[in-house]
C-alpha cells in the first residue's frame, strides 16, 4: 500500500502512521495549517515525522480559518468549552466541513504523486461529536475520491470502530512515540487539561492502562 496519512501531529493520526509502517505500506505525511487555534499541533507534526523518518509535506492556508468560521478552532470570538465530548458544548469545536476540505486536499496529493490511498484517523470516539468523522462520511468521501480522477484511489480509515483507549493501547504496542504527539485545542505551551480533547486524551490513557506521558497545565 502506498498511502498519504492527513497526519495533525495529534495521536490518532501518529498511532495510524505507525499501524501503516508496521504493516509495510509506503506512507507520506500531509499536515496543514487551516488557521487553527491550536496550531502549536504542526510543530509537533514536524517533530514526529523526523522521528520516524518518514516525508512530510506542510500546507499553509491559514486564510482557510476566515471562510470556516462559527467554530472555536477557527474563531477566536468563541469560547472553547471545557469538559468531555460527550456534552453538548463540544459542537462548539466543529469545524464546517473540515474533513472534506482536509481529505480533498490529501487526494489530490495522493492522486499526483502516484499513491492509492489517503488515510485518516477518525475513530469512534469522534462519532458524536463530528459528523465527518461517521462512517457513513467515510463511505461517500471514498466513493467520491474513487469518482475524482481515472486513477483509483481509496479511503482508509482502519479505526472507525476503536475507542481513543484502544489507540493508545496500540499505540503502546507498536512503540509510537506518544510523548511527542500535540491533542490539546487551547494551543498553549502545555496541554491545558481541561478542553474536550485534553480530558479525552487523559481518559484513553487511564482507561488503556498505559502512563500518559503529557504535560498539563492543571
């Protein structure tokens, strides 16, 4: 398999990148800047890709945050809530179309540079919350990517049905180097430990059983 990961620099996308260098696959890294708030992510990116020696190319869009506005990952005029994502405030993180946008991008880079597919690391944790990360998005963003050129081209997204604990855990066992990997929303010097994504990170570790390795403000 030759295979571009939408790769944040955030744990899932990491532990993915991992799970494809295990199973022998040829992989390249696409991170991108859509103006974020939490763009401290990318230099985390960076950082990890040199560990595991893999290619890396970045995407600078930071305009991209103005049009997707309404969002407190893009809007700096929205509070970012605090809490588990299973509460009602977390949609205030959503993102308009996101995915779509993210993974169209990745495509085409996929398509010009001779891979097959694109992998993302959306997992069932992300369901409730983000509706392109369901996998009913998975399906139809696949059967559009394989309509967008002659060439075929797939979607892969091997952790639809795992718990972030689950990440972790394989994370653990592939030796994914978690220390280094960026989750938290706020974008601060440490993870705030408080944001939808901090508390979820905590809990997967808790849960996975594994020593979390993260620096938390709280």
């Amino acid at each position: 398999m030759k295979a571009v990961v939408l790769f944040s620099g955030g744990l899932d996308s990491t532990v993915l990148a991992c799970r494809l260098i295990a199973d022998g696959a040829e992989v390249n890294l696409l991170s991108i800047d859509y103006g974020q708030r939490h763009a401290r992510e990318l230099e985390y990116g960076e950082a990890v890709a040199k560990r595991l020696k893999l290619h890396r190319e970045s995407l600078s869009l930071p305009e991209l945050g103005n049009l997707l506005q309404g969002s407190s990952l893009t809007d700096r005029t929205v509070d970012l809530p605090e809490g588990h994502y299973e509460e009602e405030s977390m949609k205030a993180t959503v993102v308009p179309n996101r995915n779509m946008i993210l993974l169209a991008l990745a495509g085409g880079y996929a398509l010009s540079s001779g891979f097959e597919t694109v992998a993302y690391a959306a997992h069932a944790g992300d369901h409730t919350i983000y509706p392109d990360c369901r996998p009913e998005f998975a399906d139809a963003m696949e059967k559009a990517l394989g309509l967008a050129d002659w060439s075929s081209l797939t979607l892969h997204r091997p952790f639809v049905d795992l718990a972030k604990a689950d990440l972790v855990a394989l994370g653990k066992e592939l030796g994914a180097p978690l220390e280094m990997t960026w989750s938290c929303y706020a974008g601060r010097e440490k993870h705030c430990g408080k944001c939808g994504t901090c508390v979820e990170r905590k809990e997967a570790f808790e849960l996975a059983k594994v020593a979390d390795p993260t620096e938390y403000e709280d």
